[in-house]
C-alpha cells in the first residue's frame, strides 16, 4: 500500500502540473490577444486621423500653432476665444509652437497613442491590491483598449487636445513619483493647466501627504503667477472677465459642456440664481466627493480616490468639453453590489457612457431630454457621491453572493453544451444593466439597419426591386403568390383594413416587451433563454437586412398594391423609398414584425400555464403574418425568413447552452432562498459601507 501510495501520487502531480502549465498558456494567449486588439484600436485611431483631409483634422491644433495660430498673434490669446486653455498654457505652448507645427499629422498622433498608452499601464499598476495574476496580465490590455475606445481619447485624437496631459500628469504625481515634493510639482502643473485639479491639494492634506499638497499649491501659484507677470493681460481676461475660464471656446450651454454649470443652463437658469446654485451645489459636491476619496485612499483604494476626484473636477468646473470628461472612466474601478450578479452593472454602465454617444443610450423622448443632455455629468456625479463603493474590508468584496443556477439538463447529443460555462442562473439578471444593453442594443440595431440600404438612393433602390421581382417570381412558382389577392381583398373591407393597420403599427414592439417584462419578473429562470434566443434572431435578421436588400410589395411601383398604413405614394420621386433618417424601408428580408410575434408565440406557448395565454401566443405570429401581407408591407416569404432566423435562434441558445431546464417557479424561488442563506455570513451588514 505504501508503494502504491507513492507511485500513485506522481500521476496525481504530473496532471496538476499540466493542468496548471496549460493554465498559463491560456492566459499567456488571453493577454497576446487582448494587446492585439488594443494595437488595432490604435491603428484605427490613427487611421480615422490621418485619412481625414487636412483642413478637418488637428483642427484645435491648428488653431493654435497654425500660421495664423492663437500662439502667433501679437495680441491676446483670448481675442478670438478659440483657446480655452489657461495662460501657463499659452505660455508652456508659445517655445513650442515650431515644434508642434512640424509634429502635426503624424507626430502628434503618435505622440498621443504613446501619451494614452502609459496612461493605461499606471492605471493597471494602481489597482487596489492584492490582485489576481491573470487580473494583472490583462489589466493593462484592457484599460489601454477602453481608452482607446473612449469618447474623451477620440475626440483628443481627432482635435489635437492636450487634454490627456493633466490626467497622466496627476497619475504619475500619485503613483509613480518618488518622493512627495515630486508628487505635489506634478500634481501642481496639472492643476496649472486645468485649475479645478487643485481639488486634490485637500486630498493630499487629508490623507497626510501634506507636503505634496503643498508643493502642489506651491507649483500652481508659481505657475500662475509666472504667467501673469509674462501675460498681465491674457491672465487677466481668463481669470477676472471669464471667471476662470468660463465661457471660453462654445457656448456655456452647449450639450459638449458635461459640467454642472452647462446643465444649470441647459435647464433654463441664468443670471443671478444660477451662480449662487451652482456654486452651492458644486460647494456640496466637493466636500462629499473628498470625504468619499479620502476613505478610499485610507483603505488602499487610491486609484478608485483619484477617479471620484476627478469626478468632482468635472462637475465643479464651468466648463468640462468631451475631451476633458476622461476621469470617469477610471471610476470603472470601483467595486459596487453585494450579489456576483449586480457586480457588472456599474463597470458597464461606465463603458457604455465613455465610449457611445448618448443619443444610444437613451431614446430620444422629450421626458428623458435632461436625462441624455447630461448623461456624463450625471455618471460623474453619481461617482463623486452617491455610488456604494464597497471598502476592501466588506466580506462581499471579494466574495459576492453566488447566483443560483439551474441543475444541468440532460442532452442527446455529444457535444451540447458547446459552452458548458455559460450555465443558466434562476436569479433575474440586474435590471439597470438589463435595461441598458436593451437600449443600446436596440439602437445598434437601428444604426445597422440604416447602414444595409447601401448607400446611393438610385442604386439602393433598383437593387431592392429587382430582388422584390425575384421573390414575386419564386412565390408564383410555388403558388405562394397570395399578397395582392389579400391586399384588394382588404382594402374592400373597412372594418378589417382598419383593424390589420392598428395591428401592423401597434404591436411590433409591445408584444415582446411585455413578454420579456413578465418574463423578468415571473419566470427569472427563462429570462435569459428567451432573451438570448430573441438576440441571436435579431442578429440573423440583420445579416439579412444587410445581404438582401428588399423592396416590400408596397414599394413595387407596376404590380398594383395598395400601401394601407401609409396611403397612396408618388414612385415618380427618385429618392422614394430608399434610405431614410427613421428606417431602411428596404429592410423586409427577413422579415422581424414575424419572426418577433413568432418568438412570442412559442414562449407564450411553452411557459404559460393557462389555455388563454397559450391560444394567444398562436393567435399572435397568426394576425402579424396576416396583416404584414393584406396591407402590403411583407412577401409570403419574409415571413418564412422570420421564421427561419427565430428557428436558428432558438437552436444556437440550445446547442451553446444545452436545453432548458425544466425547473418549476417555486423551485426557483427556493433555490434562489437557499443561495440566499447560504451566503449569509457572521457579522450581517457590518462589512459594507459606502466607501
């Protein structure tokens, strides 16, 4: 037994080493792919830059140090209000402006990407630790990829901005130099630059680097007052007639400026009022951010500090433009929730904001106008004070609430699960987070959409007729051919005209919203199988959109149909028809008014527990088809395509996650208790706070 036990345990180490090596590898793999993608990013970057004619790219640049630059005028730098930096800046800029002249185009881009690319790696460096090491391999990766993808590094990249300076100058001041005085002179100069940075003078004091407060103090007042006795003028228009700046460069309330100042505008004040509550609120502010940074930087979370007082910079400054707004993107770091399925909502959100217009994020509805003017102030905002970072001492910081998951079902086939780790958790997915891919989902599906027309009205438009043509011609081989005999039929017939038209425009996207709506609150545990099913639809769908162009039978100007929904249409204009700014009309193979209702009859029909709920999931994709085709909109065959793609839909959710499991509601809510309990641990709430 003993030689068996010895000779047993060899094997036993060989695999965990092979196990482990091949761990690594993996890993070792993961990071090389993930710098790829970030080199790639950079690329495009630069790509975007330099294919952009002259006259329309480095355009801040250009009116800087151009020939005619602000940097080359006798006069003041203000006098033609293009230069919104402060008077140290005009200053640091003026020896350069012959250098910078023969850097524009590719040497200041570069110059850039390298600028963007340390700024990643301190911000990997800085994470809180202890940290994994796969989360220290790929930290610096991803935080390079996001910034590239960052609105803020955009916009710098495509300007000319010299925004990302003041950020890295204040990393490295934190992170990086040696010494407090060093710490405090870099922070100083960026302060210099972006005078609201002196924010972090009290954060510095505070957490008992005094002496790098006050050389930051120091180095911002000799900065300042160099400048003034070089540029008595200049200091004077920037920090007494513009009010450190403020109304420089646009307009105060214009949707670029994301400050508290701009909002106040944008929401009608001025005057008077407007000044003393933006001083008020931006007072407030300031004192909740720096007592959040401060207990964050007392409990090692110094990154997660700077980024909220960055944050409150944003909100207290008069004017914050796009490409100033990069500290809430280091906000991405703080750690929010208590249970493993809440963790993402905050990093996404986050991504989303810094990286998609907000016109993707929000609808545009007049209610939610406040809500997607000032969308990156309020993400700031929400990071300066209200966001329950979790401290390091919290026993859910590193160990959330486990989901519940479903039990595996059994499968007939080999292989299926393809993805065994995407198991099916019995816990709703978090709604904020749900609600926000909804949204931008949808939106990407409408930008594609738009995008499959193919361009030019005439060639967009002869090509979607002479697929509508080949259509009509298939279907009257296969004596399909039954649109324009329902479509007269129809229009004879007032009641049912009027009652197919209501039903084509009404219930497209009610039906499924309410499905998916009843389907989170009720049925937790299928949610993400429908909704995963529905998503891999509409991406079929949208392949097709993009391969097929199709006129509808409405838009086929010699074969006779009626338009219903829309009335009668002149096809004599040349741009009838084609790519519009609401919807490609030509996006009708395959087509999704069937195949959503028909995603909704088979949930409907599979989870329902009562007749009437499943007789109306029939009753549904039955009335679509017939309306789509009686008023003129959709082939026979589009509704097949949107049969087909739902099929496949629903097959790829199989063979990736394997069938789903027949698990009662009342199981789930047991099984979701269970979890519940199990994850409880001594001590209750003691651990959290709001960081």
């Amino acid at each position: 037994m003993a030689h068996a036990d010895h000779g047993g345990g060899r094997p036993a180490e060989g695999f965990g080493a092979t196990a482990a090596g091949g761990a690594r590898a993996r890993l070792r793999v993961a990071r090389v792919g993930l710098w790829l993608i970030a080199a790639l990013l950079a690329a495009r970057q630069v790509a975007v830059v330099l294919a952009t004619p002259r006259g329309e790219r480095l355009t801040d640049l250009e009116t800087w140090v151009g020939p005619n630059g602000v940097l080359h005028v006798n006069g003041s730098l203000y006098d033609s209000t293009r230069f919104t930096g402060t008077p140290f800046g005009g200053l640091v800029l003026k020896p350069l402006t012959r250098s910078a002249e023969q850097a524009l185009g590719w040497g200041w881009t570069f110059g850039t990407l390298l600028l963007v690319v340390a700024l990643g790696l301190i911000a990997a460096r800085a994470l809180p630790q202890p940290v994994s090491r796969r989360t220290a391999l790929l930290a610096a990766p991803v935080a390079v990829s996001l910034l590239m993808l960052s609105l803020p590094v955009r916009s710098t990249l495509s300007l000319g901005q010299t925004s990302i300076i003041p950020v890295l100058l204040v990393l490295l001041g934190c992170f990086t130099a040696r010494g407090q005085r060093t710490s405090g002179l870099l922070i100083g100069l960026a302060a210099a630059l972006q005078p609201t940075l002196l924010l972090f003078t009290p954060l510095l004091w505070c957490t008992g680097r005094r002496r790098a407060a006050l050389a930051t103090g120091v180095t911002f007042a000799v900065g300042t007052g160099l400048a003034w006795a070089a540029m008595p003028h200049d200091s004077h228009r920037y920090w007494v007639h513009h009010l450190a700046g403020a109304g420089l460069g646009g307009r105060a309330d214009d949707l670029a400026n994301q400050s508290l100042h701009g909002a106040l505008l944008r929401l009608g004040l001025n005057g008077p009022l407007e000044i003393v509550l933006f001083l008020t609120l931006g007072a407030a502010v300031a004192v909740l951010a720096l007592r959040r940074a401060v207990a964050c930087f007392r409990d090692g979370r110094m990154l997660l500090a700077v980024a909220i007082t960055g944050c409150a910079a944003i909100v207290v400054s008069p004017t914050a433009w796009q490409h100033q707004l990069l500290w809430v993107l280091l906000a991405v770091v703080g750690i929010t929730g208590t249970r493993a399925g809440d963790r993402y909502v905050w990093p996404v959100a986050v991504v989303l904001v810094m990286t998609l217009p907000a016109g993707m994020l929000l609808p545009d509805v007049d209610a939610l106008h406040p809500l997607r003017d000032n969308v990156v102030l309020l993400a700031a905002l929400a990071a300066a004070t209200v966001v329950p970072f979790l401290p390091r001492g919290s026993p859910f910081y590193r160990s959330p609430e486990p989901a519940a998951y479903a039990p595996t079902a059994a499968t007939r086939f080999r292989h299926v699960p393809l993805l065994p780790f995407l198991r099916r958790a019995l816990t709703r997915p978090h709604l904020l987070l749900e609600l926000l891919l909804l949204r931008v989902t949808y939106a990407a599906y409408s930008q594609v959409r738009l995008a499959a027309g193919g361009g030019g009205n005439s060639a967009g438009r002869a090509e979607a007729e002479e697929h509508g043509r080949q259509v009509y011609d298939l279907e009257r081989v296969l004596h399909l051919d039954i649109e324009r005999w329902a479509n007269h039929t129809v229009v004879g017939i007032d009641w049912l005209r009027e009652f197919l038209d209501q039903y084509y425009t009404s219930f497209h996207f009610v039906v499924p919203l309410a499905v998916l709506a009843v389907l989170y609150w009720r049925r937790p545990g299928d949610y993400r199988w429908a909704r995963s099913a529905l998503g891999f639809a509409t991406l079929l769908a949208l392949v097709g959109f993009w391969l097929y162009p199709l006129a509808p039978p409405r838009l086929m100007p010699t074969l006779g149909f009626i338009d219903t929904v829309h009335g009668v249409q002149d096809f004599s204009q040349p741009d009838y028809g084609t790519l519009t700014a609401l919807t490609n009309q030509y996006a009708a193979m395959p087509s999704l008014h069937f195949g959503w209702s028909l995603w909704c009859g088979v949930v409907m029909a599979v989870l329902a527990s009562r007749w009437w709920v499943k007789a109306l999931g029939v009753l549904h994709p039955l009335f679509t088809g017939c309306s789509i085709v009686a008023t003129g909109n959709h082939w026979v065959l589009d509704a097949a395509g949107g049969a087909a793609v739902v099929v496949v839909g629903f097959g790829l959710v199989y063979a990736l996650m394997g069938p789903r499991p027949a698990v009662a509601p009342n199981a789930v809510t047991a099984a979701v208790r269970e979890e519940a309990g199990r994850s409880v641990r001594p001590g209750g709430d003691a651990g959290r706070g709001p960081g």
